[in-house]
C-alpha cells in the first residue's frame, strides 16, 4: 500500500507547464533582441521572427494567470497565503541550513517545511513581482510609438533587469525542481505529470503541510500492490 498526497490540480500543472513554455521562448526570443550583433549575424528576418515570438509568447505569460486568476480565484488566495504566511523559527533554521544542504543533502537534516518552503516563497515573490513589472513595461515597449523617449527608455531599462532577474530564477528553478539535484529527484512529476507526492516524500520536504493534509484526508489517495 502507497499513499499519495494530490499536491497540484490539473488546472495549476497546465498553467506551470504553458508559463514555462512561454518563459523559455521570451528568454530565447529576447536574447535574440538583446545581444549586439545578432541580426548581421542571422539576417533581419531571424530578427523579425523574434520580435514577433517574443509578442506572442509574451500574450501567453500574461493572460494565462489571469484566465487562471479569473476560474480559480480561491487557488490565487491560497498562493498570496503562502506568499505572505508569517515565519517561524523551523523557516529560519531551513534558511540558515539551505547553504550546506545544497552541498551536503545527505548529510544535513532540514527543519519541517509548509506547503512553500522559505526559501521558495523568497524566489516566488521575486519571481511574481518581475513578472508583473515585465509585463507592464512590455506592454509600454509595444506602445513604443505612443509613448515619449523617457517612457520608452525608463520600460527598456525595467524589462532588462526583469529580464535577468526571472532568467536567473528559472536556472536555479529548473536545477531544483527538474531533478537534477537528488533531493529532487523525480518530483519533476508534480507538475509536468499526475501532481501527486508519495507520503514519504511529502514528509521529508514539506512536513507540516504533510501532515496537515493526511489528517484532513481530502487530497489522500491510497493506492494498493496488486
């Protein structure tokens, strides 16, 4: 006998899975835009088809969460909840902890963790306030001739660093969360599979919210060896 714990609904894996897409192509896109020397290396056409991936795919990043915001308000919610939850002293001691346990898993033993880890909320909120302003300042840019030079220039100088701060998360975001680091191994499922977590899983990471969660039993599945 297995227990599982649904971690993700369908609905939140979806919008992870096209926002991580799409994220991937702005980064691509916009490094085509951003790197002196790309169009006499490709030609104006390569250029061209950037700046037109970089507007669709940009469309994707911005109104799946508000699709997502608008069928499922309760789940933005619970997100500002965890983003906000106030810290204790098993969050401080994971942070004061999260340096060695990057080198040494095996070896380190984490206090028990939330739904969000600290660490988590920390890039998350960063995560989120760069994607807000990333697509403000896009918008801006795509209204470029609407707009005066001092506008222009203020979005361009916004977009960039939006730009590396989320580029900067996503590499660290895909080491840990793709599996590559063995605490992680596997958990890739959670969002790029079925959402759920085995319950020794769930406790090792996230020890609260496992426990909370089996003893609310909702999104428990039990699961039996033939």
């Amino acid at each position: 006998m297995t227990r599982y714990i649904q971690r993700h609904s369908r609905l939140k894996r979806w919008v992870h899975g096209i926002n991580t897409v799409s994220c991937f192509a702005l980064i691509l896109t916009g490094l085509v835009l951003f790197i002196p020397g790309v169009p006499q290396a490709f030609g104006e056409a390569s250029v061209a088809f950037s700046r037109l991936g970089h507007r669709v795919f940009g469309v994707a990043f911005v109104v799946i969460p508000l699709v997502a915001l608008v069928v499922a308000p309760k789940g933005f919610v619970h997100i500002l909840q965890n983003l906000f939850a106030k810290w204790d002293a098993d969050d401080r001691k994971f942070m004061a902890l999260f340096p060695k346990y990057l080198f040494a898993p095996q070896t380190t033993h984490m206090p028990p963790q939330r739904a969000v880890k600290s660490g988590q909320r920390l890039s998350d909120g960063a995560l989120i306030a760069a994607g807000i302003l990333i697509g403000i300042s896009g918008v801006v840019l795509w209204a470029g001739a609407y707009v005066s030079p001092a506008v222009l220039g203020i979005a361009l100088a916004v977009h960039d660093v939006c730009f590396g701060i989320i580029a900067a998360i996503m590499v660290v975001h895909v080491y840990l969360g793709a599996g590559v680091w063995q605490p992680y191994r596997g958990l890739v499922r959670l969002m790029f599979g079925n959402g759920r977590v085995t319950e020794a899983e769930a406790r090792y990471h996230w020890g609260h919210w496992a426990e909370e969660e089996l003893a609310r039993g909702t999104n428990v599945i039990t699961e039996y060896a033939e």
